[in-house]
C-alpha cells in the first residue's frame, strides 16, 4: 500500500502543484493586466485632464479675446456716435448761421432797394440838371455838343500826340544810348586790336631823272620817243618846269605803275629810242603783273582768306595801285577783313565769312573804269563768276545799299568798311568836293516842308535843322529827321555816317508897355 499509494500522492501532488502554479500563473497574469490597465486608466486620465485643462485654457482666451472685440466695437461705436452727435451739432450750428446771413442778405437787399430807389431818383434829378447845364452852356457858347466833342478830341489828341513823342524820344534816346555803348566798346575793341598803315597817294606819279638833260631824250627827235612812250604805255608824261623829273599821268593807276617803272629804267639805261621802249614797257609790264599776283596773294595771307581763285587774287592784287581819297585800297581792304573779322568773333557771327566780305568789298573798284556799274555790283558779279560763296558775294554787292543785305556778317562788312574809311587820317578829299557836299546836304535839309534853316557842321558829319515850330510838331520832328537821314542815304555818297539833327524851339514874347 505504502509502494502503491506513493505514486497517487506524487500524482495528487503533481496535480495540486500544477493547479497551484496555474492559480498562481492566473493571479499574476490577472496582476499584470489589472496593474496595466490602472496604468493605462492613469494615462488615460491624465491626457483627459491635460486636454480639460487645454480646453480650458482655449475657452477662456477665447472669451478673454471676444471679451475684448465686443469692447473695442462697442468703444468704435461709442466714438462714432460721439463724431455724430458733434457733426449734428455743427450742421445745426451752420444751419443757424445761414439763417442768420440769409436774414442779413435779405435786409442789405431791402436797405440796398431803398438806396438804389434813391440813387435813382437822384440820377434822374442829374440828368435834369445836366441837360439844363447842358442847354446854358450851349446858350453860353453858342457851341453845339458835336462841336465841343470835336473841340474836345482835338485837344485829347494834340496831348496824346504830344505824349507819344515824348515817349519816341526817351525810348530812343534809351535804345540809342545803349546801342551807341554797345557799338562803341566793340568799334573800340576792333581797332585797338588793329596796327595799319597807309600810303597817301595820288592820280601822277612823278619820276626822278639825273639832270634836265635827260628831258630832251625823253621827248627825242620831234618828240618820237616821248609819242612812242605815249602810244606803248596809254599815259600821258608832262615833261615841264620841275626840275630833275617827269610826271605820267593816267586815269588806270596800272598803266601809270608800268610807265613808271619802264621810264625809270629807261632812264638808268640812257638808251632811248622806240625799239628800246617798247621791250622794257614789255618787260615792265610783266613785273607788274607779277606784282600784282604777289600783292594779291599777301593781302589774302594776311587777312587769313585762303582759296580764292587765281583771277580774284590778281584782281585783289591790283588794288594795290587804287586810291580812293588818299587812301591806298589794297591796305583798306585787308584792314576792312581784321576789322570785320574781330567785330564778328565779338558777335558770335562767322568770322571766316566777315572776313572774306571786308577782303573783297571793294575789290570791284579795280576795274571800275573798264566796266559799267558801281564798283559793289561789278565786284559781287565777279566773285560770283569765280565761285566765292554766296553770303560773300552779298556782302560785297549790299555794303553800299545797293542790295538788300541778307545774312548779319553783311551788315558786318559795312561797318568795317566804314571804321576803316572814316577813321581820322584814313582819306582825303579835295576842298571842293568838300564845299559840294556840305552844300549838298545842306539843300537836302531845305528841301523839307517846315524846315526855316539849316546848318552842316563838323565838317559834314552832322546836319542841324531848325524848324518852325508852328508848322511842325514834336512827332513830325521825329519823322523829318528819319526822312532827311534817309534821302542823305540816297542821294549821297560819303563815309562814315552823318548825323542829323532837328531843333524845335517856341519862344513866347511879350512886350511891358
């Protein structure tokens, strides 16, 4: 029993030990799963709180922030109601002062109705008394009212015109001021700047001979040589009492030049006889010619003119044997180019231009004597023949007016030339060309309506007019000197510019008896 009943005890006991251990592995697993899910329960209350609280916390930002915006808006419509409530009050405010002024207007209107009832009232009491005013001083004046309106008007317009040339003169005298200022700083600067010379000379040319001796082979048998001369060279030669010379005389200052030079050294050679006259006239004549390229090739080296054609420099050349009243025209016209050149470099004008016109203005006078015209015509032609620009060709043919001048280096040109002419010491005129030009303008003047006397001063520069005051009136005395300076223009040739002046003067006198 004992051998049987060990084996039952280990199996009870086996079987007690495993439901022990599965009891025991039950309550731990139960153990585990209750501890878990108190953990979890834990975790779970605690995200639950954190998330109340969170909730919390949101709500009451929320509150705090709608809190806020319903007290801001309800603030935003407190002060607009406010705004309101002042704009009311100013509407009300201007409304009342409206009403104020609309009551102040209607009164001014009533008291402004009354006055002008009055005014009227008055206005017709004027014009009763104007008219009966009017009506004595008719009977008074035995004038009726479109006399005196015309008397009136006459009176009006001797005072307007009285006025008008007053303010002519001081608006002229004002531009003349300034003008005569402005042209003198630049008339002074020009010739500052500007050194020349020139040589005086006449229409003969006198020749030195060794002794008296030499006349009679000059004139030769029955005078052959002296004719032979004559007939080679175009001259004249007056063989007369001055002792020691010879003068040849010619209208062509060429032709003088090349019998000069040709009796100059027939004299130094002694043989005279027509064969040897008329090879050293030949010979003579080609050393003019010769000189004449030279001088016209000088003059534009000097007046800084390059360019011009061949013909025109021997054309320019020849001025050098040209005298316009003592005055050498070669050295006038390359003086006339510096003065035109400095006065356009002043103005801001073309100074190559100016000073091509002042080279050639004159350059007609070299063959004035062989063609019809005035010498500014004749030259302008031959520039344009030779292709010298257009503007120069214009300055040459209007310094003397006798065209119409088109650019300002014209108007340039005619001043230089007039400097260089008028200058003090620059011409020369005879005593009777003298007395026939201050006669002259003297007649002009008096040839003038009004005009009681006339006097030509300063060696026929200035022209002074007395005028009957009667007869001419300020205005008209204006008017009469632009005409008189105008017909002068005209009429008359002379350089520089002459002044005219008119004197109106009244003198009342009375006598104390």
């Amino acid at each position: 029993m004992d051998g049987l009943g060990n084996p039952i005890v280990l199996l009870i006991d086996l079987v007690i030990g495993i439901a022990l251990g599965a009891a025991i592995l039950y309550y731990v697993q139960n153990r585990q799963g209750k501890n878990r899910r108190e953990q979890a329960e834990a975790e779970a209350n605690q995200i639950t709180e954190q998330a109340r609280t969170r909730a919390t916390a949101v709500t009451r930002e929320a509150e705090e922030k709608a809190r806020a915006v319903t007290e801001e808006s309800e603030q935003a419509a407190l002060r607009r109601r406010r705004d309101l409530d002042k704009e009311d009050e100013r509407l009300v405010r201007r409304r009342e002062d409206l009403d104020k002024r609309l009551e102040k207007m209607e009164l001014r209107e009533q008291t402004l109705n009354k006055r002008q009832g009055k005014m009227d009232k008055q206005q017709n009491d004027l014009q009763k008394l104007e008219s009966e005013r009017l009506a004595e001083l008719q009977r008074i004046a035995e004038m009726t009212t479109d006399e005196a309106k015309k008397e009136l008007i006459a009176a009006v317009e001797r005072e307007a015109r009285s006025d008008m040339a007053r303010i002519i003169r001081q608006v002229e005298a004002e531009a003349r001021e300034e003008a005569d200022n402005r042209a003198r700083d630049l008339i002074a600067l020009a010739v500052q700047r500007l050194a020349s010379e020139h040589v005086s000379e006449i229409a003969v040319s006198v020749v030195q001979l060794p002794s008296d001796e030499m006349k009679g082979r000059i004139i030769g048998r029955s005078g052959r040589n002296i004719r032979a001369f004559e007939i080679a060279t175009g001259v004249d030669v007056v063989v007369d009492d001055t002792p020691e010379a010879v003068t040849i005389s010619s209208f062509d200052p060429v032709r003088r030049e090349v019998a000069k030079r040709a009796l100059a050294k027939l004299v130094v050679d002694g043989r005279i006889h027509p064969a040897r006259i008329e090879k050293l006239v030949e010979d003579a004549k080609a050393e003019v010619e010769q000189s004449i390229r030279e001088e016209g090739e000088r003059a534009a080296y000097e007046a800084g003119v390059p360019g011009l054609h061949p013909e025109v420099i021997k054309l320019l050349g020849r001025l050098k044997f040209r005298t316009s009243y003592g005055q050498n025209q070669h050295a006038h016209s390359v003086e006339t180019a510096h003065i035109a050149g400095m006065i356009a470099a002043e103005l801001g004008a073309d100074v190559q231009l100016a000073k091509a016109g002042g080279l050639l203005h004159d350059i007609g006078k070299a063959i004035d004597h062989e063609v019809e015209g005035t010498h500014a015509l004749i030259g302008a032609d031959y520039a344009k023949r030779y292709g010298v620009n257009a503007k120069v060709v214009n300055a040459i043919a209007s310094h003397h007016h006798e065209v119409e001048q088109e650019t300002v280096e014209a108007y340039i040109v005619e001043a230089a030339d007039a400097i260089s002419g008028a200058r003090p010491g620059a011409r020369r005129e005879s005593m009777e060309t003298y007395i026939k030009r201050v006669k002259g303008l003297e007649e002009i003047a008096n040839s003038f309506e009004g005009v009681e006397q006339s006097y030509a001063l300063q060696a026929g520069r200035e022209v002074r007019i007395i005028v009957r005051p009667e007869n001419i009136d300020d205005l008209k005395a204006l008017r009469l000197a632009r005409d008189v300076a105008r017909k002068i223009e005209e009429t008359m040739q002379y350089p520089g510019q002459i002044k005219v002046q008119v004197i109106r003067e009244i003198r009342a006198v009375d006598y104390a008896k």
